[in-house]
C-alpha cells in the first residue's frame, strides 16, 4: 500500500517563508535534520491577488513549486509528495468502506 501525507513529518512553504524579509521575493531556509544533517531548501514567491506574496518551496529534487514538503520516516531529505508517491487516505476511503 501507498505510504500517506498523513503519516509522516511535512513542513508548510507558508510558515517557513516567514523568516525571509518581505521585501525578498526568495531566499533559502536551512533544515537540521536529526541524525542526518542539514538540508537547504529554496523558497520562492508569487504575487499575491491583493498585494504582498505567496511562498512557495521548490522541490529540492524535481524543482517544482509546492507548498508542503514531506519526510517520510525512513528517508533523508524533505521533498514534495510527488517525488515520495504519498497519497491520501481519503483516496484510499473510497476503495477500503464498510459495507
């Protein structure tokens, strides 16, 4: 079975992309991982609708812009769901119900 969002650690481009001034349209966040060591992540921005932006991590592995990244137990780097193949439980529900 598929390895889910739900259980394993993830990090949101949101709350990170609090520590890169706002005038910054991207910087870098640095990530100590215990027992494995640091791992650097680029966040980037887009304009929001109604002023000031909206950060975004680049996947450290296949460069594409999302929002949470994803640490499965067993790995070492944090990436995005894509790279992991993480699923949903909700997309499993549908396939496992009770009758």
């Amino acid at each position: 079975m598929k390895k889910l969002v739900e259980d394993v650690y993830k990090i949101n481009s949101r709350e990170a992309g609090k520590v890169i001034p706002k005038h910054e349209s991207e910087g870098f966040i640095e990530l100590g991982i215990e027992g494995i060591g640091i791992q650097t992540i680029k966040i980037i921005s887009t304009n929001a609708q109604f002023g000031g932006y909206l950060r975004w991590f680049s996947c450290p592995h296949c460069n594409t812009m999302v929002g949470t990244l994803y640490l499965p137990y067993s790995q070492t780097a944090f990436l995005c769901r894509h790279c992991y193949d993480l699923g949903y439980r909700q997309q499993f529900n549908r396939f496992f119900r009770k009758t």
